[in-house]
C-alpha cells in the first residue's frame, strides 16, 4: 500500500481591492469652510439697513441699486428691512457695469443683465449700490462711471456683505456684513436662495 501523499494548501483566493473613496471637498483639494449662514446672512442684514437709516435720517430719498448677479437679489432684501423698519418702500434699481469694466479685453464676451432705475431716476437722490463682495474695487468703479452715464446723485454709498480685503483702487465700503481676512488666492463664494437654492457665503 502506497504512503497517503500529504495534503496541499492551494493558494488562498486573493481579496478584492478596497473600492475607491470618493473624493470630498474641490478638486484642487483646497478647504472649504463656511463663514455665513442663513441666520448670519439676514443678521447682516438688518444691521446694515438699520446703518443705512441712521446715516441717512430716514429713508427719504434713498434709492438701491444692486450690481448684478447678487447684487440685485441683496439689495431687494435690504428694500424689505428698511421697509419692515421704517414703513416706507425705498426704490430699488439693477446698475449693469459690464461695459464700464476695465478687463473687457480679457474677456471681452460677457453677458450683460440690463440697467433698471426706478421710477423718479437717481438725480439728486441718496444712492447706495449693493454688491455681495468687494476685493480689488474695480467693479465699484465701472458701477460709478456706470452710475455717471444715467444721472447725477446728490450723493453715492457702498453697501456689500462681505469684504474681503486685497483693494487696488482707493474704494471703500460705508456699509459691511462681514469683514472677511482672506489670501488671493483664495475664493470667496456668496450663494443666496433667490439665485443658487442654497444659502451661505463660503471660503476656499
């Protein structure tokens, strides 16, 4: 009778590879951190509006004109906290700057969201432009030889959620939601309902 030949192990079946995690954050793996929410946002807001009435004495003669895209959308809000406060409804405008751009040669194909003032223009009024963030101040600037071309205020103030620092012409702000210390390159991003479903102002 033949020896019984000694059992052999045949190589184990190897595992399957860990299934790829999906990757979180931007691309570029930068962070994202939030600096507003919903509730900051319209805290901002009012207070703005109560800073607007105060250095005005009122709402009289006050007219908003917001730089699109976000512009428009937090300058109608504003309208609604001055009004909710002082029981009169501030006209509200959209003051288009794309032609007034310095960067036009850049990008030279743009589109442009329209010029709207309301009724009674802007002549001899209070105007306050609202835009969501100020950096360099060259938006302001093409919004003021925008501003140039329609009429002549008695006086023109800056309204803005955030400001991120990093000016390259001499603007300043009279009116601030958030100062917000940031780096070039970094982005700031303002997501409002009305415009993007979300609402928030983010850094990355």
């Amino acid at each position: 009778m033949s020896p019984a030949r000694p059992a052999t192990n045949s190589p184990a079946e190897p595992l399957d590879p860990p299934a790829p995690t999906a990757p979180t954050g931007p691309p570029d793996g930068s962070v994202v951190r939030a600096v507003l929410e919903p509730a900051e946002i319209a805290r901002a807001l009012s207070r703005i509006a109560h800073e607007v009435l105060e250095r005005n004495k009122g709402a009289e003669h006050l007219v908003l004109l917001g730089i699109p895209t976000r512009g428009v959308t937090l300058a109608r809000r504003l309208a609604d906290r001055l009004a909710a406060i002082e029981g009169t409804q501030v006209p509200v405008g959209t003051l288009d700057v794309t032609m007034h751009r310095d960067d036009l040669r850049r990008q030279a194909f743009r589109p442009i969201a329209g010029t709207r003032l309301p009724e009674g223009g802007i002549d001899d009024k209070i105007v306050v432009l609202v835009d969501d963030v100020l950096y360099s101040g060259r938006t302001i600037r093409a919004a003021l030889d925008a501003l140039s071309d329609l009429g002549r205020p008695r006086a023109v103030r800056l309204a803005v959620l955030v400001d991120r620092g990093h000016r390259e012409l001499p603007i300043r702000a009279d009116h601030v939601g958030k100062n917000l210390p940031s780096s070039r390159a970094e982005r700031v991003m303002v997501r409002l309902s009305e415009v993007d479903d979300t609402e928030e102002v983010r850094i990355a």
